[in-house]
C-alpha cells in the first residue's frame, strides 16, 4: 500500500509536466496559419485544454495512489467512474468553446475528449502501478536487511556469550588461589578484576569496541595474567592508532589467553608476546613453545575468525612457523 507516501507537490508536479507534454499540439496547431480566422479561439482552446489536462493527470494519479491497496477490479471501476464524471464535466466547460469553431461537428469533439481522458487515466493507472511496485520492493529490501540485521546480531550475542563464560571461570580460579597465598595483594588483585569486569559489561551492547579501549582492557587483563604467571611471561606493546579503528571487543583477551593455554613458559624461558599493528590490522603474536599435552581444538579462532567475517566482512589471518605464531585481526574502520 503507498497511501500517503507521494506528497502533493510531486503530484503536482508529475501533473503538469504530463499536462505541458500532452498539449504540445493543440498549442502548435493555433499557430499554424489558417483560413478559418480562428487564431484567436483556437489559443483559448488550446489553453483550456492545458487546464484540464493539468487537472485530469493530478486527479487521476491521486486517485490511483489511494486507491493501490484495493484489489484490481475495485481499482478499474472506480477509474471508470471517476474518469466518466470528469470527462462529462471537461465536456460541459469546452463546449462553449467548440461552438466557435468551424469545421467539424460537437460529436467529434465529444468522442475526442472521451478518448483523451482515458489516456491519461491510462497513464496515471500504470504509473501508480509501477510506483507501487517499486516501493514494495523497497519495503522487501528494508525486510530483508532488517533480518539479515537481526540474524547478524543473534550470531553475533551467540560468539559473544562462548566467551565471557570461559574468561569469568579462569579469573575467578586465579582470584581463588592469590587469596590462599596473598591476601594482601587480593585487594589489587580484586580492583583491576573489576576493571576488566566492568569493560566486559560495558560491551555487552556493542560488536564493536575501539582500538584504544580494547588496548587498556588488555593491559588490564595482562596484569591479572602477571599476577598469575609471575615472570614467565614479558608483553611488548607497540600500537599506532588514530582514534578511528575498531576491533571485535574481547578479541586480545582470547589471543592473550591462547598464548598462555598452549605454550610452554618459565622464568628462565619466559613466553615473548607482542601486540603491534600493521596493515590495518591488529596482531598478537607469541614465541612458539607448545605443550605436548595441549588440548587446542581451534574453537576460539574459529569464533574469532567467524565474528571477524560477519563484522569487518575480512577474516583474521594466521602465521606459523617453527618460532612464533600470530594473529591477525582486521581493523573495521
């Protein structure tokens, strides 16, 4: 249905510009020399004829617009009547005009103005028509972006929710054991958990987070990480923003966590993480030293990977070799 949805001045608009179109030849025909003398009625004729061309399109197009919603035979028969009853008073308005003109007789003129009247009820209709087809395809279009929208964000809280259980189980086993050992340190321990707590909560509404908010989550959490590990790990961080870029939130804490799920770390051999930048990208990478028994099945990246597509539309890419192991995450900006 497209009541409503074309305003008056497009109406108008379409009206008069059909209504110019359609009276090029009564206008061309008054100034063709004659030997009728009636230069002067043929002008009025052709002017009235503008008049009422203007009228019959603005009516006509009106009518179909309001009318769109019903089915076709209610549409044809109220065109019909309502092209009847404009016609006849188009009539009555020109026939004292042709009763100043010679040469052909009322009933020519009469059948003429039946027939220029269905014409333009004839176009006005398929206009209406073709406008009303063309809006409900746009209303298709929003639809389908609307669920694709909505299936998008339903993927997206789903990837989400396999995280955060995961990240809460391990901080909160790291927060048991420092309070067995050192009560003191708890206290620290328990602000920066909050810290990282309150960004997790604080994302929850979002896909997106930027570059500068994921980094000071990742410091936050490598602390936690510190407190855990002692020195058996180091962290360099070197990233270049500009303030625009974005990452899917949440994205270091699983690379952070990967690192030191799967490689083996001391004091002596302390794990070598970097977090850089490059190519519009985000990359964590780590010095290579795997467990024998790691039990890494993938799932993570492959979330990581699968909110990367749905999000930026670009994958995160992978880089392995016999000494280090890194991942690439597309910025989206």
């Amino acid at each position: 249905m497209i009541k409503n949805k074309l305003s008056f001045k497009y109406i108008a608009l379409y009206a008069i510009i059909a209504g110019l179109l359609l009276s090029l030849t009564p206008f061309s025909l008054a100034f063709i020399p004659n030997d009728h003398g009636h230069k002067g009625v043929q002008l009025l004729d052709a002017g009235v004829i503008l008049v009422l061309n203007t009228l019959l399109f603005f009516c006509s197009l009106w009518l179909n617009l309001r009318v769109s919603s019903l089915i076709v035979l209610k549409r044809i028969v109220i065109n019909l009547g309502v092209y009847f009853l404009l016609t006849v008073i188009a009539i009555l308005i020109h026939r004292p005009i042709w009763l100043m003109l010679e040469g052909l007789p009322i009933s020519f003129f009469i059948r003429d103005e039946f027939i220029h009247s269905l014409i333009i009820f004839s176009i006005s209709y398929i206009v209406a028509q073709a406008y009303d087809n063309f809006l409900q395809n746009q209303l298709m279009k929003n639809r389908i972006f609307e669920i694709q929208r909505e299936s998008l964000s339903v993927q997206i809280e789903s990837l989400k929710q396999q995280i955060n259980p995961h990240f809460f189980f391990n901080s909160l086993n790291t927060l048991s054991g420092l309070a067995q050992e050192d009560p003191k340190k708890t206290v620290e321990f328990i602000e920066k958990l909050s810290q990282v707590f309150r960004y997790v909560l604080d994302i929850q509404e979002k896909n997106m987070v930027s570059l500068t908010d994921e980094l000071n989550f990742a410091k936050a959490y490598i602390y936690l990480m510190k407190v855990r590990f002692a020195e058996k790990f180091t962290v360099y961080i070197d990233v270049q923003t500009n303030g625009g870029e974005t990452v899917p939130g949440l994205c270091t804490q699983l690379l952070l966590e990967n690192c030191f799920k799967h490689n083996a770390m001391s004091s002596v051999n302390p794990l070598k993480i970097r977090i850089f930048t490059a190519n519009s990208h985000l990359v964590v990478s780590n010095s290579l030293a795997p467990l024998n028994n790691s039990s890494g099945n993938g799932i993570g990246l492959r979330n990581l990977n699968e909110r990367c597509l749905l999000l930026t539309g670009k994958p995160i890419e992978i880089i392995k070799d016999d000494d280090l192991f890194a991942v690439k995450v597309p910025f989206n900006n």
